[in-house]
C-alpha cells in the first residue's frame, strides 16, 4: 500500500512538472507583453509592469478594425452553418430518398481533405465570382460544414421517433418540428459544434490571408503575422508579444473558464473541421 | 392508395434535397469541385494572366525531375516522422497520466491542451523568440550551460528539428485528450480482473490497455498525419523555407508555386501529390471500428 502511495505521489509530481514545462511558453508571453521593454530577453522577466506595450500596439496596428472583422467572420460564419447544417443532418437523419449514399461520400471527402490544401482551386473559383478580398469570400467555403452535419445528425438520431411524430399529429410543420423537438434535444452537439467552429475560425490564418488584400477585411490573426514580420517588431519582443496577448486572450479566457466542455467538444467532434 | 404513397415518397424526396442544398452545393463547388480541378489544371502549362496550355504530363515531369521538389518531398516526409510519433507518444504519455481523479487534475489537463485553442500563428510568433540568435531564450539557456549558441533557424540540419519540437508541445494535448477518452471506454472490470490475476501497472498497460486502444491510436493517427500535412503557418512566420528550402514543407510549396510564382499548373500538380498523400493516410478512417465510437 505504502509503495503504491509513493507511485502515485511520484507520478502526481512528474504530471505537474510537465504541466509547467507545458505553461511555460504562455507564462513567458504573458509577462513579456505586461513589463516595460528590456535590452536582453529574459525568460524571468522583472522590469516593472505596464500597459505600455498592448497601448502601443493597439494604436500601431488596426487591431479594433481587426478584431470587428474576425468578431463578425466567426459570427456570422457559425449562424449560417447553424442553419446549413441543422437542415442537411435532419434531412440525412430522417428522410428517405435516393442518393443519400453519395451525398455521405461527399461528406467523407470534407471530412479527409482540409480546406487548407485546396488553396490554389477555391482562390480560382473566389476570383471567378469576385469576392476576393471580401469577408464573405472568406466564410463561403465553410458555409456547408461536415462536421457539422455529422454531429447533428447522430444527435438527431438518438432522439426517439415518437417525438418527431407526435408534434406531427398536433399539426406542427416542418420548421416547427426542427426547432420545437430536434434542435432542444440536440443541445450538447450544437455546443460542441459551436466551440469548434469558433476556435477554429477565430484561429484560421492561411485561407484569409490568400483572399484578403485590405484592413477592412482582414482578421486577427492575419494581422498579427503582418505585424510580426514587419521592421516595427523586429527584435521587439514585447511588442509582439502584446500583439499575440490581444488575439488569443478571449478564446484562453473561455477556454480556461469552461475547460472541460472545450475537451470533450473536440474529442466529439473528432476532428477539426 | 398506392399513388398517395408515390406522391408522398416524391415529396419526401423532394423536402430531403431541398434541406440539403445550400450545405451540399457549397460542399460541391468547394470541395469536390476543386479536387477534380486540381487534377485538371495539373495537365496545363498556366500561369496567372496567361492563356493554359495542355502539356499532359508535364507539371509532374519537371517536379520529378527537380531537386527542389525532392527536397520539399523529403522535409514533410522527414517532418511527419518527427512529429507524428512522438506527438502520439507524448499524447499518450499524458493521457495516462492525468487519467486520474483529483483536486487540480482539470487544471493539468488544460495546461497540455490549452495550445490547441491558440492560432498556430501565435505560437509561432512566441516561438521564434525561444529560437532567435544569441539573445533568444534557447540560446541564452546553452550560453549560460557554456555551450555554443545554435541558432537553431538559420541551420539547415537544426531548422526542422525545431519546428517539430514547438510542433509536439502544440498537438501532444490535442492528441491527448482522444487517448483520455478512449481509455476511459475502457471496461473497468478488465483492468480489474488483471490485477486481481495479479497484473502489476506496466503489465496491465502493455497487455491489457494497449490493445484495447489499438482502434483509438488508429484513429489518433490519421487526425496526426492530417494536421502535421496541413499546416504552413509556421513556414509562413518564421523561415519562409530558409534557408534554401530546408524547411519548405509541401502545402507551403503549393503556397509559394501558386501566390508567389503565380505558377498555377505546377501548384495544381502539387496538390494532386497532397491529395494523395491524404488519401494514405486517411484510409484506417474506413477501416477502423473505432469510426463508430468516435463519429456517435
């Protein structure tokens, strides 16, 4: 009994350990962004604390242009695929038509190949119906989300039938059956599905960066890499650290609030859009 | 009556398809549309303003025939094998250990998962700092060891090395946390009835909860392969493929061929050679058993 205190103890100390090794990165950036500049970089950073740094890249940067555009492409991006999605799962859930096969095949292929690899094709097609550099160019390939479509519709199927029915014979229509009976019971998959679609859209860089030309429509995170790469932040450290503080602090903040729901929305959905 | 039933049948089809339109259309014009036009582009000469020109072939001949090609090759496949593994060794490491009971064990696990809600952008951002020449933090640790600092970007042998290290730390938590769930759904009366056979902790592991995970770590392994392919945030940040292209990954390449070489049938052919890569990896996704535990 005794050796098996001492495992547990051991393992307790080696599980906090790397859990600080893992904080670490985060510590760093946290107390760099909040303390005056320095000459040397220090990993224990002790010179006094200021807003100075975030003060100074607000203003350098456009960051509240920024932050309302990124505000409004996750917003906007999740109420259509809120939409998009609740129709296609109900549809996929309970009603019985041909070609239903092939339309799962076509949700296979969004679920295997991300959006990112296909870069060249989707910036022809953008350019084609002319909406590069706009903030709905940005959202339109992820309008129709598999994921999505997925979780819902294996929620929807765990709601019994009689359910649906009943509301039916009370003369209820379509919509009403969708919103009254499906969507409550459905609840924990539109908030798994809600936490992934925004993590993954405020955190999005690639897609946004090849559509959008100008700061009227470009998000954070484009942003920050701009910053980042300019002659401004070059070996200034506490500059981009502030920069990188004001774009990941909502989404830490509502992650280290409501950690385990975060968790467990991952793992059910299984992937990243 | 059997006419009442085909016309119900037709409207049932009809409400179906209608509900999946605009979900299917944009899945139609944004993902399957552009995999075949890939494949397509990837047979013409075309450049940005030009007209295409058919060349069969040819993209693919001048890849192959291209050391640059070959090298990018061999830096994603040389980087998927330094973080594939290790990410999912790691993952697993941590899995065990905060598959446990206790006051502060939510707080352990968010501190490994926390990097997966943070844009790679901004890790990157940080990390280069760690890794920046003489006065980054890395450097600083081997001075103060009295060893040489490395500057670990600008070398051509280390550039890798330390992507797929920053690269670990961010996924380890993610991969994590399918493990933690898939030991979890695990029976607790096997590991039971191990210890009562008289299964000390390593040999339950190895014999018992090991292969009971097999499906999970399938699974865990497209998900690895997947992101370590589809990521170019980090090239993109902090090298841009220097120096000389030692750590150009591929779907960077596709990015460089395509936006900075306006080269559009040689970028098509690259993603052609994604997609397939793609296509490998994802195949234990058909396979698997584990399809139902993950996707319910």
């Amino acid at each position: 009994m005794n050796r098996q205190k001492t495992v547990s103890a051991l393992l307790t100390a080696l599980s906090v350990l790397l859990a600080l090794i893992w904080l670490a990165p985060l510590y760093w950036l946290v107390m760099t962004a909040l303390t005056k500049t320095t000459f040397n970089m220090s990993f224990f950073p002790s010179s006094p604390f200021t807003f100075e740094n975030i003060q100074y890249v607000w203003h350098a940067v456009p960051f509240g242009q920024y932050y309302l555009n990124t505000i409004i492409l996750v917003v906007v991006t999740f109420l259509i695929q809120f939409l998009t999605s609740t129709m296609a799962a109900y549809s996929l859930a309970f009603l019985n038509f041909r070609g239903k096969a092939l339309v799962i095949v076509v949700i296979f292929m969004q679920i295997i190949i991300p959006n990112d690899v296909l870069i060249i094709p989707n910036y022809l097609t953008l350019s084609e119906i002319g909406l590069i550099d706009t903030k709905f160019g940005i959202m339109i390939p992820f309008l129709g989300s598999a994921m999505a479509i997925f979780l819902l519709r294996q929620h929807f199927k765990t709601v019994p039938r009689a359910f649906g029915e009943a509301a039916k014979i009370d003369g209820a229509n379509l919509w009403q059956i969708i919103w009254r009976v499906y969507m409550p019971c459905a609840k924990p998959a539109y908030m798994s599905f809600a936490v992934i679609s925004v993590s993954y859209h405020w955190n999005n860089y690639l897609w946004p960066l090849i559509v959008t030309r100008s700061p009227q429509n470009r998000p954070l995170t484009v942003g920050l890499a701009i910053f980042a790469k300019s002659k401004e932040a070059d070996m200034q450290w506490s500059n981009v650290c502030a920069a990188t503080l004001i774009i990941i602090l909502p989404l830490l903040l509502a992650f280290f609030i409501m950690q385990r729901h975060f968790m467990n929305s991952f793992v059910s959905a299984g992937i990243k859009e | 009556m059997t006419r009442n039933a085909a016309a119900r049948r037709r409207k049932e089809a009809l409400q179906g398809w209608m509900l999946l339109l605009p979900a299917l259309a944009i899945m139609l014009v944004f993902t399957v549309y552009p995999v075949f036009r890939s494949l397509y582009l990837s047979l013409f000469k075309y450049r940005m303003g030009k007209v295409p020109e058919w060349i069969g072939l040819g993209n693919y001949e001048q890849l192959f025939s291209n050391s640059t090609f070959w090298k990018v090759m061999r830096n994603t496949v040389v980087f998927a094998l330094m973080t594939v593994l290790p990410s999912m060794a790691l993952g697993l490491m941590l899995a065990l250990l905060v598959n446990r009971r206790g006051r502060h064990i939510g707080f352990i696990r968010s501190s490994f998962f926390y990097p997966s809600v943070m844009p790679m952008i901004a890790i990157a951002s940080v990390w280069m700092f760690i890794y920046m020449a003489r006065n980054g933090l890395f450097d600083q640790l081997l001075i103060s060891l009295g060893l040489e600092p490395m500057n670990v970007l600008s070398n051509k042998d280390t550039v890798l090395p330390a992507m797929a290290v920053m690269y670990d730390w961010k996924e380890a938590g993610y991969l994590m946390i399918f493990f933690l769930s898939g030991i979890q759904s695990i029976s607790q009366d096997v590991t039971e009835a191990a210890a009562i056979d008289g299964a000390t902790g390593w040999k339950t592991f190895r014999y018992i909860t090991l292969p009971l995970l097999a499906p999970t770590t399938l699974f865990v392994s497209t998900i690895a392969f997947t992101n370590c392919f589809k990521l170019a945030d980090q090239v993109i940040i902090m090298t841009e493929g220097a120096p000389n292209n030692a750590s150009t990954l591929l779907l960077y390449y596709i990015y460089q061929q395509g936006f900075t070489n306006m080269n559009y049938g040689r970028s098509s052919a690259l993603t052609v050679i994604m997609l397939a890569l793609l296509m490998v990896v994802s195949l234990p996704r058909f396979f698997s058993q584990d399809r139902k535990i993950h996707y319910n």
